[in-house]
C-alpha cells in the first residue's frame, strides 16, 4: 500500500465556519469561527510582530491584538475559555510575559476571569518570535456566559500549584471542563503521573463530573525519551482503576512545565450534558491502535456536543498500519504519512482538513521548518490557527506530529462508528 500527500477540499469544509488571516499592528493572526445552534466560538493563533526582539513587547504586542481582534468579533478576554502559551525560554520569558499579560489584560475591557491556562516550553518555529498564543472564547448566544473557575486543591509547595485552576463551563444545558497546566508530586516520573491525574480528577468532580467525562488530555514532559514508559504505564493503572473506556484522545510530547519541581503538566477537556454523551473512537485504515503498543489514548474521538460536533484528532505521527514508525530518517515522507494519516481519520467521519478549526503541529528539528511549512501548504492543511512548534516526539526516530480539532454542523447525519 502506497500514500502520498493528501490535500483537503476546502470546498466541502463545514459552512458554518469562516476563517480569516488578519494582520494588525504587525501581528499575524488566524482566526476561525463557529456559529452554532447555542454559541459562537472563536479559535485565534497570535504571532508577534516582525521586527520587536524584546519578550514583554512582544507579549504585550500579541494579547492588545488578541483583544482588539476578540472585540471586533463582539467578544473580550472574558470570553476566553483556554489559552496556551508556547514560549521559546521559559527561564527568561515567563515571568515578563505574564507581566505583560497582566497589564494589557487589566485594560481589556470584560477580562472577568483567568481561563484555564498553559504554559510550555516549545519554542515557536518563527525564530525571532519569544512566544505564540493560540485562545478558545465562547459566546453565548442569548443568555450570558457562565464561567466558574475552580482552584486546584494544592499538592505541593511549589508557587505554579498554587496558579493551578480549572474552568467550568455552562451551554445550554451541557457543562464544559477545561483544565491547564495540571502538576502532580513524586520523585519519579511513575508517581508524578498519579499524582497530576488524581488532582484532575479532584478538579473534575468539584466541578460535578468524573473522569470519564474527559474527552481529550494533553500531556507534555520535560525528558520525553526518558519518562514516556512511565508515563503509559501509570496513566493505565489509572485509567484501569476507574475503569475508563473508551479512553481519551491525547497528544503526549516534548516540552517543558513552567515549574522546575515537576516533569510532566496535564491539560484536559472534558464535557457533560444531560443526556449520555454521543461520542465514537475514531479509526483509520492507516494507523493501529495506539493501545496495541503500550499507549493508553485513542487516535481521535468524535463527541456530539449542544452546540457542534467536534472531531478530537490525537496526536498524530508517521505510523503505519502495524504501529511501526513509517520512514525512518525521511522527513519529507514522515510528514507526507503524518498528513495522511490525519486525513484518514477526518475521512472515515465525513470530515477534512476544511473542516479543521485548531491544530498544533510538533517538529523535532528547527532546520526542516521550511520542508514542513512546504508539505503543510501542498497537502492543504492551512486555513486555521496552526501553533508550529519545536518539541520532542514520543519516539526519537520521529521527526514531526501534529494534532487538531475539526468541527462539523450540528446537523451533520452520524457517520459510521468506527471503533
């Protein structure tokens, strides 16, 4: 079986989305936008402006547009449900970007509250840039939104436990969970692991939900080669030990927590409505199971929420059908199979990359950004808020993964279940 790139018709994408490459004060953004039954929700990647080399004005730079872009859309910061925040130093940039942050979000009018919020270490592709930011907002369509945030019970001393927060979310009459940044105590690894994923656990359920409500994690680790056995094999003593089934779709990669005390941070979506939620394990001829070698997260779930259907696609690398790494050393090939591998899991839920509303795309190596950038444009997988970045993939023959959420109308018939 051959494959080669996979270009997205753009034509047959969801028209109850639109998206926009704006330029303001020298800031690139990308934004799309969802017009559901219940709610709009914006999806926006920030760059800094060209030409500013210093951390806090970039930062500052990057959220006065991110706030002029969101009121253009009849929204603000308070508006925000998650932002994450990719930073190319964090010893050097955190602290002045939060500053920064903090002082353009004091004068951002209806800047109510913190979103759930992650920061890591993956420096953006851009080289000049200190910092990207890609934001969620909701906006609900008649009555106003319900936010609660809720406080992480502390594990231990470390000044970034204390930040940790989860946000809970009312639409209609479906409760959101999002969660950022998430850390938990131990020497190792193993413990570590446990640890963040009972704090989640502890935040989900003072938000009245469980674990299994979690439809999507994302996990990143400091020492990627040396702690992702760990990693697997703690996250499935505890997914077995509550008995989650189906698990979520997940990305787990490279990239630093904001505190020296930890190695691993979690980051978590999860829904709950009413009614049992719809959701169906996506599948794709092209790829096994990534339970069959040991990791606990499916290739992508599709989750019929209130306002959308939204199609969760896993991290998503050069494997084949037998879980082997696809071309080896070829990185033209590997972004080739990654691609289409990503178009197979869209394809098997009536989707494609039109339909895509957010994506992160991870690269091992900074001298094949222009390759990737060139297969990202010849495959059609653009259009949409797309944080490239520079991280360690879960294997080291791996040379590039990306991840994304594609959105189709709540109207759209059932696909096939393909678990």
């Amino acid at each position: 079986m051959s494959f080669g790139p996979v270009a997205g018709d753009k034509s047959a994408g969801n028209s109850d989305l639109h998206a926009e490459s704006i330029v303001r004060g020298d800031c690139p953004i990308v934004l799309r936008r969802i017009d559901g039954p219940e709610a709009s929700e914006l999806f926006v990647h920030c760059r800094p402006p060209t030409g500013m080399t210093e951390g806090a004005a970039q930062a500052e730079a990057v959220y006065s547009e991110i706030c002029d872009v969101l009121a253009a859309e009849g929204a603000s910061f308070g508006s925000v449900v998650s932002e994450t925040v990719f930073l190319r130093n964090l010893r050097t940039a955190v602290a002045s970007v939060r500053e920064a942050r903090d002082r353009v979000l004091a004068a951002c009018a209806g800047a109510s509250h913190r979103p759930a919020t992650t920061e890591i270490e993956q420096p953006p592709l851009d080289e000049r840039a200190w910092l990207e930011v890609s934001v969620q907002a909701v906006l609900p369509n008649e009555s106003p939104p319900q936010f609660e945030p809720i406080d992480a019970r502390p594990v231990c001393g470390c000044a970034e436990c204390d930040r940790a927060q989860g946000l809970r979310i009312h639409i209609g009459e479906e409760v959101r969970f999002h969660a950022g940044g998430l850390c938990g105590p131990g020497d190792t690894a193993y413990e570590q692991t446990l640890g963040m994923f009972a704090l989640a656990e502890d935040l989900l359920r003072r938000a009245g939900m469980e674990f299994s409500d979690v439809v999507r994690t994302w996990i990143h680790l400091r020492e990627i080669d040396r702690d992702y056995g760990d990693l697997n094999r703690a996250r499935r003593a505890f997914f077995a030990a509550r008995g989650i089934d189906p698990v979520p779709a997940s990305t787990g990669i490279g990239g630093g927590p904001v505190s020296e005390a930890h190695d691993l941070c979690l980051s978590l979506y999860a829904v709950k409505a009413g009614r049992p939620a719809i959701r169906t394990v996506m599948t794709s001829p092209t790829l096994n199971e990534a339970m069959q070698y040991g990791a606990d997260f499916v290739r992508g779930m599709k989750v019929v929420e209130t306002n959308k259907v939204a199609l969760h696609v896993s991290g998503t690398a050069s494997i084949d059908e037998d879980g082997r790494t696809a071309h080896p050393d070829d990185f033209e090939a590997q972004a080739d199979r990654m691609l289409v591998n990503v178009a197979a899991l869209l394809k098997k839920q009536g989707a494609n990359f039109g339909d895509v509303v957010s994506a992160i795309t991870y690269l091992k190596n900074p001298a094949d950004a222009e390759r990737l950038r060139k297969k990202l444009q010849e495959a059609g997988f653009e259009g949409f808020p797309n944080a490239l970045v520079v991280a360690p993939i879960c294997r080291p023959d791996l040379l590039c993964e990306t991840e994304a959420l594609a959105v189709l109308p709540k109207s759209a018939p059932a696909a096939s279940n393909g678990g």
